[in-house]
C-alpha cells in the first residue's frame, strides 16, 4: 500500500482540490469562495496557510 493513501492524505487532497476550485470560481474572492465552501473566511485562511506549508 503507498503511503499517499492514508485517509487523512486523501481527505487533504480532496479539501485542497475543492479550495482551490472554489477560489478559481470566484475570482479569487476569499470571502465569497469561503460562502461556496460552507465555512467561514477565517477557516478558509488558515487552511490556505496550512496548504502553503506543505
């Protein structure tokens, strides 16, 4: 089994794929691409920082 495949590895996969996705959407607008997503801006800006470290 590879390593990638853990569910958590999956489930941050899934997560950045559908930020990304929703600030493409918006025109880069956090606050409108945190709407799409159901959460808040401030969730999706520290998810954003959390992507970045990776």
């Amino acid at each position: 089994m590879e390593k990638d495949l853990t569910l958590q590895s999956v489930l941050e996969n899934v997560e950045e794929q559908l930020i990304r996705r929703a600030l493409e959407e918006t025109g880069g607008n956090q606050t409108k691409a945190a709407e799409r997503l159901g959460i808040s801006r401030h969730t999706l800006i520290y998810k954003l920082k959390k992507m970045q470290c990776k």
